[in-house]
C-alpha cells in the first residue's frame, strides 16, 4: 500500500509523542470497552473481601473500606473518566466551532456579541459553574459534563475565532468571495476544513483537562456521587483513610489519572507538532 | 592578474531529510577574485544560495558535503566551527540577505545596532565617541542623508531602501574582506534597486571589497558584475566575463533564460519561454540537469552528465552540444 | 447625458474619476480624537481608465502606487469612496439587481498574485476549478461541468488527471495555471490579473506569459497589473502607469515605451537592469505618505525638473490628437 509521505497518517505515525498518546489513549478505551471481560469481580458488589486489604493475589489492587475489589472499580473507572472527556471534547468542540466561525468570519457586530458572550464565560472559574449547576440539578457525572463543557468552550471558542480571523485573510478567501460564494459556503468548505487541525489538537488538551477536572470535581462531592467508580471519588475516598488504608489506595486512582492525562497531552501536542506548518 | 581569494572546487551539498535527500548542490565550481563583482544567476533549485551559505558554513547539521573552499590556504568545509566563527563569519566574509527588516533588529536603534557591529571589528575603535563618529561617516560614504538622525531610528522607521544599505554598512565597519549579497535588491522597489546597487559597486571601488552578487535577474547582474557564473539543478552551466556570458551565451540554458525575459526593446517575438518544470531536487539524475527542457537535447545529454570544460580565459562551459 | 451613455457602452470597462480612500482612524473612539480631521489612505485617487473589448491594459506602478486597490475596486472587494465604474454601459458600482450582480460576478474574474494561497488547501482541483460554475447561477449537468473542466485545464497546459489531486502537489507555476483556469471556465469578458508572475522563477513565469499571449490572441480582454515593465510591453496594447494613487501617463505601449514624457515614466525605465537607453534618470528621496497628500504632483519631493507650479497645482492630463498618449505633467505643455 503506497502511503503519501505528506499524508497525515505517515506523519503521524513518525511522531513519537503523537504516537506514545495513541497508544496509553488506545489502552485506556480498550479497558473502558472490555470492562465487563477483564474485571475480575463485580465493582459495585461490596464485602467481597475484608475491608482496606492490600493488594494480594485475591485482590490485585487490594480492597476499599466497603470490601469491594479496587482493580475492578478501576477498570470501570475508565469509563467514566472516558465519556466525560469525549463529552466535553465534542460538545466543547461544536459549539467553539460554531461560535467561533461565526464570530471571526462575519466579525462586526456579531462578533462582538459572541465574544462578549465568551468573555463572561471565561472569567467565570470552572469550579464555580461546577458548584452551581451542582446546586440545581443533583450533582452527578450529567452536572459535571455540563459544567465542563461551559467552561471549556469559551477558549476553545477563542481559538477558533482567531483562527477564523487569519484565514479569513488568506487569498483563497478572496478569491472565494470575489467569484461570488456565499458566506456560508465559505465558512463551511473554506475556512473549517482548514481550522480542523487546531481543532483537533484543542479536543485533545481539552479531553486531558477534563478528565483532572472530572476527577477533582467528583473528589469534592460535587460531581459523580457514591457508589460510582469515578477514579476522583475514589481518591476522595482514600483520602478521607489515608491513615488506616494501604498506601496503593490512595496512590492508585491517582496514578491512573496522571497516566490518561499524559496520553491526552502527548496526542495533543504530538497534533500540535504535525501541524506546525514549519515542518511541512 | 588578480588573486583568487576565494575558490569553491568541486562543492557538493546533500541535505539529509528524515525521508529523503535534498541534492541543494551537485557540482559548484567558481572562484572569487580580489577587488571584483562576481554574479551568480539561477532559478530556485540552482544551488546558488546554498553554495554561498556553504562558504560561511551556515547551513543546517544534517547535511553532507564534499569538495573545497578555500579561503586563505584554509578548506572552510574542514575547519572546526569555532574556527569558522572566529575568522570567517563576519571577518573574511559579510553576508547580506534578500529581506533587510529581518536582518535588523526591531527593537534596538540603529546606532546601537552598528555599535554592537564594531564590537567584532578586527582594529577595535575603543572610544565612545569615535564609534559613532565612525558609523556617521560610513553612513555619509553611502549617501545616507542626515546619518546623525538616522543612528537614533528603529528599523521600521526606515524604507527597505535604506534598511538595505544600512546592512551593507554593518557587512562594511567590519572590515571584511568578502561581500556575499543575496538577492539583495529583489524585495526592493525597481527605483529603489539602483540606490542599493551602487552602494555595492562602491564597495568594489573605494573599499577593496570584493563582492558576490546572487540574483535571478540576468539582466541586473550583466550590468554590474565583472564576470558571471549561470546555475541551474545544482550546478554551474557556464562561467566566464559578462561581457562574453551576456553577449555569447554558449550554454543552451543561458541562451535560453535570455531568450524568455520579455525584452525592452526590439521584437516581441523574439520572446521564447522555456518548457517544463524547474529540476526537482529531491531527483537523482544521470544527466545534464536542464536536459529534460532543452530545445537541443541529444540522447547522450540524459544519460551522461557533461562537465564544466575550460574554453577560453575564465571561460567554462558545461555541455556536449554548446552553441 | 445619451452621449455619455453610448461612449460608455462603447467601452467594455469604464473607470471614471474613482476615488478609493481608506480611513486611517478606524475606532469610534479614533474618530472623536481626530477632532474634525480625519486622516485618509489616498489609495486610488481620481483615476479614470477605458478598456475595449479584446484589448488589453497594463496598469503598472511600484509598491504603494495603487494599482492592486484599483483592480480590487473595479471587482468590488474594495469599498468606493467616489466615482462610477460602467461595465457594457452599467454602472456596477451602485445597487444591482439580482440579475446584473450575477452577470457582473460571472464576467469579471480576477487571478490573484500569490499561487501558495491563492488555492483552497482542502478541495480538490477539480472542485477548485468548477467553483466558479457552480455558483454561477447557471445550471450545468455533471457532463457539461466535466467537459467544462477539462478544457480548462488543457488550455492552461495542464492535464485531465490532474483534476483529482490536491494543491500542495503542485508547484508554483502549475498552481498559477490552475487559478487562471479557475477564471477561464466562466468564459469572463474581462480579467483581471494582480501581479500573477511576480512570485514565478523567471522560466516558469515565461510559460504563464504565454498562456496569457494565447488568451490575448483568443480577444481575452484584460487588465494587467504588474510592477514590471518587461512583462507590460509583451502582453498589453495600452499601459497607465501609476502613481501615489494617481495615472500619470497613460497610452499606446509602443508609445510609452520610446517616447516616454513623464519623469517618473523615464525614472521607471531607467531603472529597469539592462535598459540600454539614453537620458537616464533616477529618483531620489523617498515617497512621501499617501495620508492626506499635499497638493500639487506627487513627484514633486522626488522629481529632478521639478518647478514652483509643480508644488501648488495639481497637473492636467494632456491628450496628444490622436488619443495614443497622455500626460499629467507640467512641464509637458502639449504632445
């Protein structure tokens, strides 16, 4: 099979960063994916074993103070930390796309409204729209994405819309509107197609935050509640014993979410690095 | 008979890209004379740039060279690149580069970036006070008008013109003894040319500086230069005194770039555009490297590379078949 | 008021006194400071152009002379300050209706200077290409449209299977190629070029030249700007020459070139490398602002004949009898 050496497949596969991402990124889905397979016992079913026990070879990862299987919880923890990311990443990336479309090509009045819109947004801290939501609906995995995908948007917005604004300037543009397209046409077949590779990259970083934020946010009690797996509440969980339970309890949840977050990174500037238009 | 202070033998430049090699030069030969004008002519590709870079060593580290220049007994390609930096780079050779904004400085003034120049000076001026007498008398030698306010600008505040003929400046309070000028007057306004290329002849003559003028205009360099070397894929196609270049082109390629600028005055039809895409680096060839767009082209032009022969004094030619 | 109508239907394009000013104080806040005097760009000022059909126009002049702005004007991505602009007899610089702006948009095309980006990255050439067509407002069938394409393509010299590929495939001269058949599919009654081989190696760019002179045989119309006076005596039947806004000669190339009148027209020539003519002159100095420019010639700061008259008033253009040359220039009384 002849690859392009210019296409992004090869280009992506000679970047070690990009690729490192791939794969901590790929295992993570797979065990999100094969949950029901690979964990060895029931994440919810408590007193399977002693409470707080070590790891031993029962319990690989040892027990939480209900007697439940940390390895399994875990393993369904992924999923979690999963779905929130890819559902802040997408819906941050819609509505930051068509914010800031909008805002950086038609510009004038329009963009001064959306990005007043998007300023407000950004002074607010995430932690405070988190809290919020938290307070008019019941907290949950649902608020949190909510709560994220707000915050996330505005900058991601920012990005786009800066974007938006340098090609609106490229010839081609010109070129566009001087044979008559229409603004539409053009934001759509001119000027997205060719924001998609920040796009991508702001998915991956944003993806990354949100699962530290998802975690931190579930760590408070404000997000994800018991007896869900949340790699967060777990660490609240063992940071509420961290004097009788085994030191792995607290250590644990938290090594997987630097795991995730360091593939998210590493995809995110592996991308960034591909795009670099110097490289070309 | 002047003395050759610089001579390219034989240059041979690779650049190792992670998928490919890049042939930037195949085969460069040419020598600079003391006090003159050289012109190097060539389209993208030629290997114009990178052979002059090469004399400075500037060029990035994964690359493979082979050939000599030898500056002063010295083989550049073989030297330590402290060596390099100590003597030659803004000692033995200036370089000076198509776009003036990016070779100055936006933040500093004028004056101060001059100064910094004299810092590298071989004879040091030492005293505050001659230094900027200095720099206002080199620039008064260039005709700058009113050199006391313009030490005290910022870049931007100056037209190219002026930004252009402040580097040559820069290249001229170093003393060095070479000037390597690269396309210096492309992004210059065609009135604001003439400025810049008479501060470069007047180098020649009042500051024994010998000069290398690197362009894509033919026309520009038969007006200046006291001998001219034409460049094409990599490698030198013919060489010898302008006159004879310019007037009797033997090599099809140098016919051929004459023949396809639109000319001034005389019949337009005389006007002939060359076929076909300029030489991909990246190809390896077995040829000659404008075989594939010659109007003159023989079978044995594409399977043997012709080489650079002598046919009169200073006179070159590289092809089996010249006019 | 009729004769100016037929004189202007005569004309294909027809420029008359155009004024493109851009305002320097942009803000609202800029505004209030500039206290009542507002700073303007005189980019175009009061330039008046005819073309025929089938000729060509060569509009040459340095960085800053304007030229480009004109041609963005008559296209109308620019906003006109003052002054008609009648294409066939219509004034296109007023409010069209929807079947004038159509027409309008179908029969002036422009090629644009830089060939790196003057090609959308993400389409295909193919679609790159039949753009045009498809926002033309005509319907086309899949087949027209093919075989639209593919004659464009051939007559840039370029090939039918190379509708499939991607810009970035290409080098500067053929994506020159693809942006002039981009203009050609339309079947325009004017082009308008911007400088289109300024970025080209002297050989490709000898190749683009002669597509242009095959159009040119084929009774293209077209105005061509450009920097380069070489490039303008080949292909153009007339030429005006700018400056700081403003035509200060204009006429038949064969003309201009062996008898030019304006000083700065002689300086331009002069300073072309490899001009062997006699009565060289340079410039000196440098061009003052085209912010709020003073009154009289522009040259005046630079102009080595120049007189008192030439500071104060604005020079008139002069007409020679037979319509082939003009001058705005004091010192030139008649021609």
């Amino acid at each position: 099979m002849k690859i392009s050496k210019t296409s992004i497949f090869y280009r992506v596969t000679r970047n070690a960063k990009a690729m490192v991402g791939i794969i901590i990124v790929t295992m993570v889905v797979l065990m999100a994916l094969l949950a029901p397979i690979i964990a060895p016992y029931d994440p919810y079913e408590i007193s399977l074993g002693r409470p707080l026990e070590s790891p031993n070879s029962t319990f690989l990862f040892g027990t939480d103070v209900l007697g439940r299987d940390v390895l399994s919880r875990i393993i369904y923890g992924s999923r979690i930390s999963l779905i929130a990311a890819l559902s802040v990443g997408l819906i941050s990336a819609f509505l930051a796309v068509i914010f800031g479309l909008t805002a950086g090509y038609i510009g004038g009045k329009t963009d001064l409204i959306i990005m007043r819109f998007v300023d407000i947004m950004l002074s607010i801290p995430g932690i405070i729209i988190a809290i919020v939501v938290a307070a008019i609906f019941n907290p949950s995995l649902f608020t949190v994405i909510i709560a994220l995908s707000f915050g996330m948007t505005s900058g991601f917005t920012r990005v786009v819309r800066s974007k938006a604004l340098a090609l609106k300037e490229e010839t081609y543009v010109r070129a566009a509107e001087s044979i008559g397209e229409s603004k539409l046409f053009i934001m759509l077949r001119y000027i997205l197609p060719n924001t998609l590779g920040i796009v991508f990259i702001q998915i991956a970083l944003n993806m990354s935050s949100t699962v530290i934020f998802e975690a931190g946010i579930s760590y408070l009690g404000l997000g994800s509640q018991p007896p869900s797996t949340s790699w967060g509440l777990m660490l609240s969980e063992a940071s509420q014993r961290l004097y009788n339970a085994p030191k792995t309890f607290a250590i644990i949840p938290g090594l997987f979410i630097l795991v995730l977050v360091l593939g998210l990174n590493f995809l995110g500037d592996g991308l960034r690095d591909i795009y670099d238009p110097r490289l070309r | 008979m002047s003395e050759k202070i610089l001579e390219v033998e034989n240059l041979k430049v690779n650049f190792l890209l992670p998928d490919s090699i890049v042939y930037a030069v195949r085969d460069a030969s040419f020598d600079l004379k003391r006090n003159e004008i050289m012109g190097i002519v060539g389209e993208s590709g030629s290997g114009k740039s990178v052979s002059c870079l090469s004399t400075l060593r500037l060029l990035p580290k994964k690359i493979k060279t082979e050939g000599k220049i030898i500056i002063d007994g010295h083989n550049i390609l073989e030297e330590e690149e402290s060596w390099v930096r100590k003597n030659i780079r803004g000692k033995k050779i200036s370089m000076v580069f198509q776009d003036p904004t990016v070779a100055l400085n936006p933040i500093y003034s004028i004056g101060w970036q001059m100064r910094e120049a004299l810092m590298f000076r071989k004879e040091k001026i030492g005293d505050s006070k001659k230094e900027t007498e200095f720099i206002i008398n080199i620039l008064d030698e260039l005709k700058v008008t009113d050199p006391e306010q313009v030490i005290n600008k910022y870049p931007h505040q100056l037209s190219g013109g002026m930004k252009q003929r402040i580097v040559i400046a820069i290249a001229l309070l170093l003393q060095s003894d070479i000037l390597i000028a690269d396309e210096p007057t492309t992004s210059l306004d065609v009135t604001i040319q003439h400025e810049v290329v008479e501060v470069i002849t007047r180098l020649k003559k009042d500051y024994e500086m010998s000069v290398i003028f690197i362009s894509h205009d033919l026309n520009l360099l038969a007006d200046y230069c006291d001998r001219m070397v034409v460049m094409y894929g990599g490698m030198v196609l013919e060489k010898g005194y302008t006159d004879e270049v310019y007037n009797n082109p033997k090599s099809p390629y140098t016919r051929a770039l004459l023949k396809c600028i639109p000319p001034l005055t005389g019949n337009k039809k005389d006007f002939e555009p060359i076929p076909g895409e300029i030489l991909n680096p990246r190809k390896v060839i077995q040829g000659c490297p404008f075989e594939p767009r010659c109007k003159k082209r023989k079978e044995k032009c594409g399977k043997e590379i012709p080489r650079l022969e002598k046919t009169g004094s200073e006179r070159y030619i590289r092809c089996f078949y010249p006019d | 008021m009729n004769q100016v109508l037929e004189d202007n239907q005569k004309s294909l394009l027809s420029v008359k006194n155009l004024k493109i000013y851009f305002p320097v104080e942009k803000s609202f806040l800029d505004r209030m400071f500039a206290l009542g005097r507002l700073k303007f760009v005189h980019a175009v000022d009061d330039v008046s152009i005819e073309l025929k059909k089938g000729e060509t126009l060569g509009i040459v002049g340095e960085s800053g002379s304007g030229k480009s702005t004109l041609g963005y004007g008559i296209l109308g991505l620019a906003n006109i300050t003052e002054g008609s602009i009648f294409f066939e007899g219509l004034k296109i610089n007023s409010k069209l209706s929807l079947k004038q702006e159509k027409y309008k948009k179908n029969n002036i095309q422009m090629v644009f200077q830089d060939p790196f980006s003057s090609l959308n990255p993400a389409m295909r050439i193919s679609e790159v290409v039949t753009r045009p067509l498809m926002v033309s407002g005509n319907k086309y069938t899949r087949s027209q449209v093919r075989q639209k394409l593919n004659k464009a393509l051939n007559d840039v010299g370029l090939r039918e299977e190379d509708a499939g590929k991607y810009p970035h495939e290409f080098s500067g001269g053929q994506k020159q190629r693809i942006a002039i058949a981009r203009v050609l599919i339309v079947d325009p009654e004017l082009i308008i070029a911007d400088e289109i081989t300024s970025s080209l190696d002297v050989s490709i760019q000898s190749q683009i030249l002669n597509i242009l002179i095959k159009m040119k045989s084929e009774k293209l119309s077209m105005i061509y700007i450009t920097h380069d006076l070489r490039v303008a005596r080949l292909i153009n039947d007339r030429i005006a020459i700018m400056y700081m806004g403003k035509i200060i000669e204009h006429g038949k190339t064969s003309e201009i070139y062996s008898n030019p009148l304006h000083p700065y027209t002689r300086a331009l020539l002069s300073a072309i490398p490899g001009n062997k003519m006699e009565n060289k002159i340079y410039l000196k100095g440098r061009i003052p602002s085209l912010i709020n420019p003073k009154p009289g010639c522009r040259l005046y700061s630079r102009c080595p004949y120049r007189k008192k008259i030439c500071k104060t008033e604005y020079p008139k253009m002069v007409n020679d009898s037979s319509g082939k040359h003009s001058v705005a220039c004091h010192l030139v009384k008649s021609i």
